[in-house]
C-alpha cells in the first residue's frame, strides 16, 4: 500500500491530520535510513571490500529483512552467512525466498567489485547446505584480488536507480516485446527466464497474482509475518531499517491519528485493512507484462544463481524505465497456497523445475529508495 493508494484510502483522515502541517512533512524523511544509498562507494571506505560491501547491502531481498552477516577474514576475504534472526517462517519455510536475496546480494558484490577493478571469487557453500534451511554455515567465502582485466558490467550504470516499484503501473502505456526480449535475455548465471507482454495472458497473471496475494493476506499467520514488520514512521524506519516501510509523512500523520497501525491493520472488520487489501490488490490489476525465472534443479546454489540473475533482469528493467514487482506469493511453500503453486508450476514448468520467481513490469512513478541498515551494522566484530 503505498502513498497514491493509501491518500485515497484515509482521504478524511488525511485533511484533519495534514492541515498546515508543511513543516511537519518537511522533517519526516528517513534520512538516516535512507543514508545508506548515498554512502555507497564512498571513498572513505578504503579497503576494496568494504566499498564493494556498502553496494551490495542495497540489493533486493525477501521483505528487505536484509539477511546477510559478514565476516572480514584476513587482509582480502570475507565470509557472507545468514542471520537466523531475519527468517520468515510462514511465507518461507525453506529460506528458499532468503537464500534468492543473498544471491541478489553476492551478485551486486561481485558487481562492485569489478567495476573498482577487482575480482571477487566465490565459493559457495564450503561447509554445505541443507534442503530443510539455511543455518550458520557459510553460505559463501569470498577472495577479493586486484584484476586489471575485469571491467564493469554494463547493468552497473543502474544500480543505484534500481527499486522494487509496490505501486499501480500505467495501463495506458505498453511495453514492447522487443523490450521484454531485451530483459529476459540477460541471465548469466544458468537459470532461465520467460516472460509475457500478451494481452490475454497478462489478464490470466492479474488474476493469479491477486488470487495468490489475497489468499497470503487471508491466512491470518502468513499475513501477521508481514504486519509485524511494518515500520510505521520516520522513528519506527530509523530504528529498523528493513521490514516494509510505510515513512513519510502522510503515513506518519495517518498513524498519529489512528488511522493507521499495525492493530487496525489486523483487524478484518476495520477499513484500514480492507482498503488495504484493495489497495495492494489494484496493483496485481495493473501488470502490463509478467517475467518469471525457472531452474532445473532446486539446490541452495540453483537459489543463489536465481538471486544472481533475477538481480540482473531488475537492472535491466531500470535501464530502459520499466517499474518491476516482483510478486512471490503464488511461488509460496505452505499449505493454503498449494493449488495456487502447482498450478503456476503446472503452467510455467511442466517437465518439473522450480519455479523461483514472478514479477509484473510496466510503466509507472519514480520510487524513492527503501531504508537499509548501513553496512558497518551487518559486519561482525
Ligand atoms: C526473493 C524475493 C522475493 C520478493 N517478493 C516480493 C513480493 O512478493 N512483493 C513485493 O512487493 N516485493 C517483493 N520483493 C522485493 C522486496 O520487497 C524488495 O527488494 C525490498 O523491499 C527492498 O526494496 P528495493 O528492492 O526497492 O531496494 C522480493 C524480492 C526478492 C529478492
């Protein structure tokens, strides 16, 4: 639910709580929050690895729970593992959502990395992995060496611009199939991609995502996972930066208000949470194309390369304007989802891969950047 919807959703609210209150607005930023973006490649950072680091800490992940934890290892490696504190155990029993946004992250590090002239080498999984969950073995060691032959990708150039955008798309504006071609062609890391700009198709992924959304938001586990990480105004945002982020000032008046809280969000009498659901529903609604990712195998490093590139198919959407979404529910592992996964499966990969991630794509506002944790906070020691 984000600012557009919820200003039609609260309006009434909105015009008490917001009357002269411009200055009120001009103070609401998450400025240290949002710090994180400006910080990176900051020349201050003087070890190679760090400035890579303070990239790869602004890469896509499940709920932006940021998962990762790092460990400098003598003078040029470092160990990447996941915080078990961070897991989402309705929405992603298995981590397999999590272990996609650690490999977003090391994809974004790699990138880094090479654009600053290093190499990064890495080796995933050296203690191994288990199916049922990530645990506190490493997920990867990574060996950093100066390397004059290695040049920056060409997606680097977006990295800084690139968002999930979480609000309705213009259905005015099509997107081409020459530009779907474009994006759907840039995975290197061993997965496949397809994708979809047909009209009648693209109807069929709007009723299947909104399905799939309204069945997480139904399940009343699977929706508190999500409600309790609402971040509701600049000081719940600057004390937790990760989460889903509702700053800003109209939220923040809309809160002071009563009009918007966690509690109102999980009462299903209340109109915040019907208008709620309406609003994140409108979105599904709004698809004007839909890309998704399969693997032939499910292994925690098939996960990882679909982190890797389904990183990749996000820049290349911001390389040539076009809002992504990805929208995971239908891919979900719990019971009440299951008709809803096979028949996606059944759909998308009938000789029995993974399917491991859907978005839907088309042309929409400029997003401002989510909060982080800034990346000395994630590095052990
Ligand atoms: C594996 C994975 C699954 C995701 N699923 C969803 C989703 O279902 N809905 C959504 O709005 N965003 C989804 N996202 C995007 C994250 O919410 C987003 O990356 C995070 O909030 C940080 O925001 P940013 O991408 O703008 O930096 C997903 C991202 C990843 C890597």
């Amino acid at each position: 639910m984000k600012r557009r919807s919820a200003l039609k959703l609260f309006g009434g609210a909105l015009v008490v709580a917001a009357g002269g209150a411009g200055y009120f607005a001009s103070t609401r930023t998450p400025a240290l929050a949002l710090a994180p973006w400006q910080m990176a490649g900051d020349p201050g950072f003087i070890d190679p690895r760090m400035r890579a680091l303070s990239y790869a800490v602004l890469a896509p992940n499940p709920h932006n729970r940021q998962p990762w934890l790092i460990e400098l290892d003598d003078e040029s490696g470092l160990t990447l593992r996941f915080d078990q504190s961070r897991q989402l155990p309705y929405t992603d029993p298995f981590d397999r959502q999590l272990t996609i946004g650690l490999g977003c992250f090391l994809e974004l590090l790699k990138m880094a990395a090479n654009a600053d002239g290093q190499r990064a080498d890495v080796n995933l999984f050296p203690e191994g992995s288990s199916a049922e969950g990530l645990n506190d073995a490493p997920v990867a060691e990574i060996h950093f060496s100066e390397d004059s032959s290695v040049t920056a990708d060409p997606l680097w150039l977006n990295v800084l611009k690139r968002r999930t955008n979480k609000s309705p798309f213009d259905t005015s504006r099509q997107i081409s199939s020459e530009s779907l071609e474009s994006v759907i062609g840039i995975a290197v890391n061993g997965t496949t991609l397809g994708g979809t700009v047909d009209e009648s198709e693209v109807a069929g992924w709007r009723e299947t995502t909104e399905r799939a959304l309204a069945i997480e938001i139904e399940t009343p586990h699977t929706y508190k996972e999500s409600v309790d990480l609402f971040r509701i105004g600049k000081q719940e945002v600057e004390a937790n930066p990760d989460g889903i982020d509702f700053s800003g000032p109209l939220f923040e008046a809309l809160h002071v208000v009563g009009a918007f809280s966690r509690e109102a969000a999980l009462d299903t009498d209340s109109a915040t949470y019907k208008q709620g659901m309406d609003a994140v529903l409108q979105n599904c609604r709004t698809a004007m194309g839909v890309v998704w990712m399969t693997t032939q195998g499910n292994s925690r490093q098939d996960q990882i390369a679909a982190g890797g590139d389904w990183l990749r198919v996000n820049l290349a959407c911001t390389a040539i304007g076009l809002g992504f979404q990805p929208l995971s529910q239908a891919l979900q592992e719990y019971p009440e989802m299951q008709s809803l996964y096979q028949q996606t499966h059944q759909q998308l990969a009938p000789q029995g891969s993974t399917v491991q991630m859907l978005a839907r794509i088309g042309y929409g506002d400029t997003i401002a950047p989510s909060p982080r944790w800034p990346v000395e906070s994630r590095i052990a020691g």
